[in-house]
C-alpha cells in the first residue's frame, strides 16, 4: 500500500473531514422529499441511466437524496448509527481513507447502474443500499467485538451482524448467476425469504448490482486480511529460533563429517570426540546451545530457562531463542 500513502500524503489536504455530517445532512434532506414531494425523488432525482443519458446528470449526485428508512420512527435510529458507524472509521482510518472508502462506493454505484443499462437493457433504478451494507460490513471487520442492541433488546456483537449480512450477500451473488441450476425448491424458497427475485432476469439484475456495488469492501476485505509485513526485528527473531533448531538438531544427531573432524582436531578416539565437551579449566557455567562458557568470553551472561526440563543454562544469546527442552 506504498503507492496509497504517496496518494494520500499528496491529496490528503483535499479530504473532506466529518464527512458523515454531509451524508447525514443529505439523507435527512432525502427523507423530507420523501415525505412531501413522494413523486419527485423517482422522476428527477433517481439514478435512471436512461434519462442521464439523454442529459440529467445531476441525477449522478442526487440519487444519494435517497435515506436509508422511509419510516418516521426509524429514521432517527439508522441515521444515528450509520453516523456512529461512519465517525468511528474515519477515527479509524483517517479522512482521506474513509472519504476514498465511501466514495468509490458510490462510484461503483454508478457504474453498475449502467453495467446493468447496457447489457441488461433496462435502467434499473439502484437505491443506496449497497453503500450503506458497505459502511456496516466495515464496521463490522474493524469493530467485531462491538455490542448493539437487536431489536433494542438482544445484546448482539459486530461480528455476527456482519457475518449474517455476508450469507446474505453471499446467497443474492452466487444464488443470482446460478439461479438456472437451482433446484426449483431452493429457488422458491429463498424466493419467499426475500433473498432471490421471482424471475432469473431480475436474479442476474440483483446480482450483478450486489457484486460490482460491493467492490471497494472486497478490496478492502482482502487488505485487511493479508498477512502483515514482519519487521526487521521479527525478521531477525525468527532467524535465530531457525538457527537454534538446527544447531540443537546437529547437537543431537552429530553428522559424519563432524565426528570425523572431532576426532582427528582433538587427536582421541572416535567414542571420546563425540562425549559432550566438558570443560577442564574450571569453568562455572556453559550454554546448553553453543556449549561456550564464561572463560570463552567475559561479556557473556547465563540464565537458568524456567521452562526447560533438567534445569538447563543458557548465554544471553540463546536464553530467548532456543527451544525448550520438554
């Protein structure tokens, strides 16, 4: 994600902060249309590919008009939480990631309005649905362990919200383009679910919108779940537990080459060059690992392991980075 930091360290001062106040502002602005004008959202500001073709491009912008709830009570519960939700990534991530978050959201958006026109023939009017699942389902991989109230009663974490959106997501994606090979059964009854549509042309439809609108969480989803880069010192740990296995393997299984260097360097039998090495000048303390002691080198300092079997002793070098002897 180099090349993202370069972005966002170039256009970061263009951000929009507190973005979700506009999008909150917006919505309630939606929701009053809704209310007084209930024909005007669906005759100019919807986003009908068709009539943006023949020049209502405003309808790009303001088919975002449209709130996430038509219902006086409910309303005022879901603006609140996708503020909630929206505040607490862009606290997250920062504004230029969040405001690229949402906004190729509803790029995406658009562009499958009119994936849909040209290959479909038909200007499936695309609510703002799909942006705000997107919103959710982040919300629920970063904040997993966060607890809501389901029907204001149920205490219920993130995680398994999400998890039920992403079945749901999962069964109108791969249930929409396979809806021909379904069993008529299955069909019916995930038709009666609400989670497929009655005709295999409006299966493909919902599909399509579901899977092109949900790009960016996709992206996201695998940025978030690819393995973390190791630092230099992780790099450098692991480095010495791999050295300490082999040379603890080597100090078990001596290899042939090293019994014949053993005995023919220190001129004694073969038995006798392969005894474990013990020291005639008086020493006090000896590595169970490198086998050096405090006579070969002032600087080192020796440590009984707690956890190794037989109260073994190890230098300062290997007393973190050998394995425990069971």
């Amino acid at each position: 994600m180099k090349w993202f930091d370069k972005l966002e360290r170039r256009f970061g001062k263009y951000a929009i902060h507190n973005l979700m106040y506009y999008i909150i502002g917006i919505y309630v602005l939606g929701f009053a249309v809704a209310m007084f004008f209930p024909d005007v959202y669906s005759a100019y500001l919807s986003l009908d590919v068709e009539m943006i073709l023949r020049g209502q491009v405003w309808r790009l912008l303001t088919f975002m008009l449209q709130p996430p709830s038509y219902s006086l009570i409910f309303i005022l519960f879901t603006l609140y939480f996708y503020y909630m939700i929206g505040t607490v990534l862009e606290r997250i991530w920062g504004a230029f990631r969040f405001n690229v978050y949402y906004f190729s959201g509803v790029i995406l958006h658009i562009i499958a309005a009119f994936i849909i026109y040209f290959i479909f023939g038909q200007s499936f009017s695309m609510s703002t649905y799909y942006i705000n699942l997107a919103l959710f389902m982040a919300f629920a991989v970063e904040q997993s362990d966060t607890q809501v109230l389901l029907f204001f009663v149920l205490p219920i974490k993130m995680k398994w919200l999400g998890i039920l959106d992403g079945i749901i997501f999962g069964i109108t994606i791969v249930g929409g383009f396979m809806v021909t090979i379904l069993p008529e059964t299955v069909w019916y009854g995930l038709y009666n679910m609400g989670l497929l549509a009655g005709s295999v042309y409006y299966c493909y439809v919902n599909a399509t919108c579901a899977l092109v609108s949900m790009l960016n969480f996709l992206v996201f989803l695998l940025i978030t779940f690819k393995k973390p880069a190791r630092t230099a010192t992780q790099r450098n740990y692991q480095k010495m537990q791999k050295t300490a296995r082999k040379a603890q393997k080597n100090q078990q299984r001596p290899s042939f080459n090293e019994k014949f260097y053993n005995a023919n360097s220190e001129k004694s039998t073969w038995e006798s060059a392969n005894k474990p090495y013990i020291n005639r000048g008086g020493a006090k303390h000896q590595c169970a690992v490198c086998k050096r002691t405090e006579l070969d080198d002032d600087s080192l300092v020796f440590r009984y392991c707690s956890k190794c079997v037989g109260g073994k002793e190890y230098c300062n070098e290997h007393l973190y980075t050998h394995i425990h002897v069971k």
